[in-house]
C-alpha cells in the first residue's frame, strides 16, 4: 500500500516544528535560570562585606620637617704641588690609602741642591777667613789711627773692608738658608691626616715648579652642602651656626646622622633662589661615606608642640561641592558614613593636618575609601 508523499511530508514538518519548539523553550528556561543565579550571586556580592582598613584617630604632636638635597664634600681639599722643579725619584703613595701627616707623598733628585749648598759652604769658609783677616787689619789700623800714626784714608779703607766681608759672609749665608729650603722641598709630605685621591704624574718623570702632582683630602670629617630655599631660610629661627640637622644618604637606607650647620652663604642664587649651606659631620663608623656621594639633609625650621590630628592623603575623598570628607567607620553598625573634614597642611610626605571634623577615637578608613557607599557591610583590620 502506498502513502501519499504529501500527507508524509506535513507530518513530518509538523514533528520538527514541535521538536524546534521544545528545544527553544528549554533553552529559554535555562538562560532565565542561569539570570536568576547571577543575579543572585550579584547581590550576594554587593551585600557581602568589603574589606577595608582603618586607623583610629589619635591627636600627637606635629613636627613639620623639610628635606634637601646636598653633595657630600671632603672637609679639607689640596692639590699638592713641588716649590722647586726636577726630575721624580720616588712616588709613596697609593690611591685611597690613609696617610699621616708628615708622610713622604714624592721625592724630587735633590742632588743638585746637595752640590749647590757644598758650593756655598766651600764659599762660605773663604768669606769667613777674609772677614777674620778683614777684622784683624781693622783693628790694627783703628789702633794706629787713634794713635795718630796712619792717616784718615788707611781707617776708612780698613773699615770698608770689614763692612764688605761681613756683607759677604751674610749674602752667602741667606744663599745657604734659600738653598737647604729648597732641599726640604724636594721632598713632598702630607700636609694633615688625609687621603690620596689623585696621582697627576708618575715617577722619574721631569716636575714643574708650582704643577699639581697629587690632589689630596681629609675626610674624617665631611661636609655637606645643600641649598635651602629662601622661604626656609626666613622662616627658621634656628638658622644660626650650629643648628642640628639630620643627614641621610640614598645608598644607606635606613641610617641618619646627625650634623650641624657650619655657615651659609648671605646671597641667594639667582636662578634658583636658594641659599648654599654647609653642614659639618663626623665620617660614620659604620659606612663609608665619600665625597660627591648625595644626601637628604632634614631640617626643623619650626617644631609645634601643639597636638593636632593628622590622617593618611588615601583617606581623604572630594565631595559634591569641593571639600573634603573621610569615611568613618562604626563598629556596631558594620558600616562606614561620611563625614565632612576641614584640613590644614601636609604633615610630611603622606599625611594631612585635620583642622575640624574629627575627634580621637574615631575610626578612620584610609584604604579603599573611593569605593565605598552608604550602608555597605564592611569588614575591617586596623592599622593602628
């Protein structure tokens, strides 16, 4: 028996419309259901309590403090030079080592000197003899002429000679003094307790007088130089010799010394409008500290023992019209509200002066507080 192909055909299209029908309703049902689930984990979410930190509001005193750059300097610098020229014989120095004052830095050929002073000495034995043989003929004709037996013209001449040898035996004297000072200066010594920092010539080379040979320095004891700011400098009573400040260095994390100020300049620069101050320190025990090395130089110009409340910069958020409020969390409620704050100057680098608005006690939420809203469970951990 054979079936119309028609009735078949509509039978079969029927079957899958339902089917198509079926799968779409199931497929709607689910993706309402998995709606339903993330809008329920959404507000599962938003009402689960958010994690914040707080610090409870203490009043303390306020030290406004200022750091400044400086280079570190030596607190004696020399470049050492021969008075006298020649030819190098020896070099006892080492770059970095410690030398003692009187120490032999270099040693020019003092030969030449040597012969030069024989010479002088030889000379300065005949201008001797002549001037006791000028003092003898002296003191024969001076007793003639007072006897009146030589006549004028024999004393002068006797006198004149005895002028002339002792004048012979003082030049060659003073030649002799000149000389054996240029000896000593054949000989380069350490001028105090310092450092060899640089070598300019090498040994036997041929020496200029007056040419640098060496730069030397002490740092046992070091200076600082910084430039302070002209409305620093005006503000500080204390600006005065002697002023205690605390020096750190970039390459010393977590170490300071103190130091005191030596003097500074009366006379801003122009550029920048800073005045160049020198602070004396005593080389740390602990570190090495060398010269063109930088340092933060920490100055009080003014210290307020009055107690003020301060608070983190992060606790801070702008509001509607501008001003300043914080969040302020209570511990029944579990939940933070804010509240208006009126601040004054930065306290230090990170921390802002709180003028009205809070009291002690309060607690205060200064990580996360540009998330937070009304009403918003929160969970917290203080910091201190």
């Amino acid at each position: 028996m054979k079936l119309n192909k028609k009735i078949i055909t509509g039978i079969g299209g029927g079957i899958l419309a339902v089917a198509v029908i079926v799968l779409v309703s199931a497929a709607g049902a689910r993706k309402k259901e998995a709606a339903k689930h993330q809008n329920q984990a959404k507000m599962e979410f938003k009402n689960a309590p958010r994690p914040v930190r707080f610090e409870r509001v203490k009043a303390a005193p306020l030290r406004l403090e200022r750091s400044f750059p400086g280079i570190v300097k030596a607190s004696e610098e020399t470049a050492l030079s021969f008075r006298v020229g020649g030819p190098l014989t020896s070099v006892n120095v080492m770059l970095g080592e410690p030398v003692k004052e009187g120490d032999l830095l270099m040693q020019i050929d003092p030969r030449d000197f040597e012969d030069r002073i024989a010479a002088l000495e030889a000379q300065l034995s005949g201008a001797m003899a002549m001037q006791q043989n000028a003092q003898q003929d002296y003191k024969r004709i001076s007793g003639l002429f007072e006897q009146k037996v030589v006549p004028q013209s024999d004393y002068d001449r006797a006198k004149s000679g005895l002028d002339a040898a002792e004048a012979s035996v003082k030049s060659i004297n003073a030649q002799l003094q000149m000389v054996r000072h240029a000896l000593d200066d054949t000989s380069l010594r350490a001028p105090y307790d310092g450092t060899v920092t640089e070598q300019l010539v090498e040994n036997h080379e041929m020496v200029k007088s007056g040419n640098v040979v060496l730069r030397y320095h002490n740092i046992q004891t070091l200076e600082i130089v910084a430039n302070i700011p002209e409305n620093e400098v005006a503000s500080s009573a204390a600006m005065k010799e002697g002023m205690q400040v605390l020096v750190s260095f970039p390459s010393l994390r977590g170490k300071s010394y103190e130091a005191r100020l030596k003097e500074w300049s009366t006379k801003a620069d122009p550029l920048t409008r800073t005045y160049a101050s020198t602070f004396v320190l005593p080389a740390p025990e602990d570190a090495l500290v060398l010269p063109g090395m930088t340092a933060n130089v920490d100055v009080a110009p003014n210290r307020d023992q009055s107690l003020v409340i301060t608070v983190p910069v992060s606790a801070l958020v702008s509001d509607e019209q501008g001003g300043s409020s914080v969040w302020v969390y209570d511990e029944g409620k579990g939940s933070a509200a804010l509240r208006n704050v009126v601040v004054g100057g930065l306290a230090g680098s990170s921390r802002v002066v709180v003028l009205k608005g809070l009291s002690e006690g309060d607690r205060v939420v200064v990580t996360g507080s540009r998330l937070l809203h009304d009403r918003l469970p929160l969970k917290t951990a203080a910091i201190r």
